[in-house]
C-alpha cells in the first residue's frame, strides 16, 4: 500500500512540474537498461561485479545480491538507470543533515533495491524489491535536473533505499547537476568500494553516512553486511574534502551499550576530527524487527552526552519530541545557541558566512 501511495505523490509531482505532453512520453517509453561500471570479465561467461565489498561472481541470466545487476550476454547492466520509483521534496533536516543550507527544500529521489540486509529497514517497501517491481518511470538524469531547475531547488538527494545500487544513474544525474551549480547530497549505509567511492566524490557536496553500530557481530546478524568497509568508506571521504555527517540508529539491548558508543566515538575522533556532526536516532519498530520497543528518549540523550565528553563538537539526537535541546546547534566555543530546531523546522538561525554570530567561531558546514 505504501508503495502505491509513493508512485501516486511520483505522478502528481512530475504532473506539477511537466506539462502532459511531456508526461505522457515518460509513462509510455521502454525503458532500456545500461551497462554498469565497475566490474570485470571472467571465463565461462561470468562476471564479477566490482561496485560494493560483496564482490557479486554472477552467472549468465543470474544477478547480484542486490537484485539490481544482471549478467547478460557476459556483460554486467544495472536495471535502475533512469527508473526512480520514489521521487520527493524533503526538508534537508529530514536525511538527517544539520550542517548543510538549513532550512532547505531537497528534490529527493531513489530506485528500488539494496545492497545490505538491515533487519529493521524503515524504507523496506522499496529497498526489498526489485527494479520491475517498483512501477517507477523513466526519467533520463537530464529530465531529473531540468526537473529540479524548475522546481526551484538548489539540492538533489540521493536516498530512501541505498544510493550505491543506482550508482551509474546519481553519477551521471551528479555531473550534470554540478555544471547547473546544483548541489548533490547522498545518504548512504556507505557499503561501496573505494574506486567507485572516489570517482562519485569528485561530484558531491556532502555525504551522510548511517554507522549502524560498531561492532562486527552486529553488522552481521542485523545490518547483513561488514563494519570495516562503511569505516573505510568515512575516512575516504573526510580525506577528499566532501562535508560529512554520521548517523547511528539506537536500538534497545544491541547497539546502545555506553562502552560500545564510547569505542565508536573514540574511533570517530581519532580518524575525521571533532567537526563531523553526529546524530544518534531512536528506533521505532518496522520491517523484520516489529517485536522491539522503540528506543527511550533518554536513551540517546545519555549517548549524545558521551559522544560530547569525548570531544565531539556537535552531537545530536533525533526522532525525539520537537522542542528537544538535542537537536540544536550550539557554538562549541561560546556556548550559544546558534541554530534552534523543531523537528524538521529552523526556528532560529545565528551562523553568518559559516561563522558563530556571537563570537566568530568558523562552524563546520556548507551554509550557503
């Protein structure tokens, strides 16, 4: 139901913002499909995918674990170029991202699928099928940018399900947005591999990275992935300059343990700094994981509190009750209030150039 509700909002946005001539040409063409990036030639017909640490070895007719890839012909395409089957405006606070043009209005938009395997996937109607299943359109990524500069909107998101299994599809859209002077923003479990990863950073502005938990064990048996590439994956970008926010989702009983936060902290401040926001999020129950209760709000107000003791300069808790001291930004010199936040609404803003508007002090972030 969730899904038929997401393509009615996909029709009546690009019925706003396209006339029906137009229109009429998305719904009805065949969508061809691309070859994908990133993989290489074995013998016997087979390929080796080579965009994510899965390193899918796919059959003839068969695809990768995502779902997304197919091996045709012994050459690997990707089904999703051009086929979103979720398309929205979103304030920029929603992906979570305090430290980017606050208050903004995003074009935000995803394909069906994923690479990894969370248990408790908030957005499962779409990461959990596959491409033919989404009903979604063919929009080619200089429609979604035209679309965009009609819109008005100065930022695309790249979000909903993971944006590295659509990845030929945001690198081109990327490009193209970035000669418009149009921002690119991806929200990511960050499980990609590092050649990809360097050559999509070369056309995004910032990157939000959801760190699940900081242990092997957990990514394992909840997340259905591995810790150490979504590590390496954060400290590639820190080091090519892309701003970057983490999020870690706060489950009761198997990711909150104060000695694990602490660990994870540490390693967050040893390898990108104390500038890089971090947003600790409560839990509600959703996909395979009904059976858990939602996270207590005080809860990620203790965690945000060892994340700060431990050096981090801007912490924040979120899906919380607006109103919440956690979700606004204080100067981590003078103290004050800088930025005041009810939900997803800037009620207050005192940064000026990238700067505290009381003392002077330089705020990590892309503010205009």
């Amino acid at each position: 139901m969730l899904n038929k509700f997401r393509i009615i909002i996909f029709f009546l946005l690009f019925s706003v913002f396209l006339n029906a001539q137009e229109f009429q040409k998305y719904s009805d063409v065949k969508v061809p499909i691309k070859e994908a990036q990133f993989w290489e030639k074995l013998p016997n017909d087979f390929v080796k995918c080579g965009l994510c640490p899965w390193r899918c070895t796919i059959a003839l007719n068969q695809r990768g674990l995502c779902r997304t890839r197919e091996n045709r012909g012994g050459k690997l395409y990707t089904l999703t170029y051009a086929r979103p089957c979720t398309i929205n405006v979103d304030p920029i606070e929603k992906k979570p991202f305090f430290h980017v043009v606050p208050g903004a209005d995003v074009f935000s938009l995803a394909t069906a699928g994923c690479n990894v395997g969370c248990k408790f996937c908030q957005n499962w109607q779409i990461s959990k099928i596959t491409p033919e299943e989404s009903n979604g359109l063919y929009i080619t990524p200089q429609d979604i940018v035209r679309t965009v500069k009609r819109a008005k909107s100065k930022i695309i998101a790249y979000t909903y399900a993971e944006p590295t299994i659509f990845y030929e599809y945001m690198i081109d859209i990327s490009s193209i947005a970035k000669k418009e002077g149009i921002k690119n923003v991806v929200v990511s479990c960050g499980y990609i591999n590092q050649e990809p990863l360097k050559k999509l950073l070369k056309f995004v502005d910032a990157y939000k990275i959801d760190l699940k938990g900081f242990n092997e064990k957990y990514y394992e048996e909840i997340v259905g992935a591995r810790l150490e590439p979504v590590l390496e994956t954060i400290k590639t970008i820190k080091k090519a300059g892309v701003h970057l926010e983490i999020v870690n989702l706060v489950i009761p009983s198997l990711n909150d343990s104060p000695e694990e936060i602490r660990k994870m902290c540490k390693w967050l401040v040893k390898n990108i700094g104390t500038e890089v926001p971090l947003h600790f999020t409560r839990f509600h129950p959703d996909y395979k994981m009904m059976n858990y209760p939602s996270t207590p709000v005080s809860i990620v107000e203790n965690l945000r509190k060892i994340a700060m003791s431990e050096g981090l300069k801007y912490v924040y808790i979120g899906n919380v009750p607006p109103g919440n001291e956690g979700e606004n930004t204080y100067c981590p010199k003078c103290k004050k209030l800088l930025i005041k936040r009810l939900g997803f609404s800037v009620a207050e803003n005192n940064i000026n150039k990238g700067k505290c508007r009381f003392c002077s002090e330089k705020i990590y972030g892309i503010w205009e």
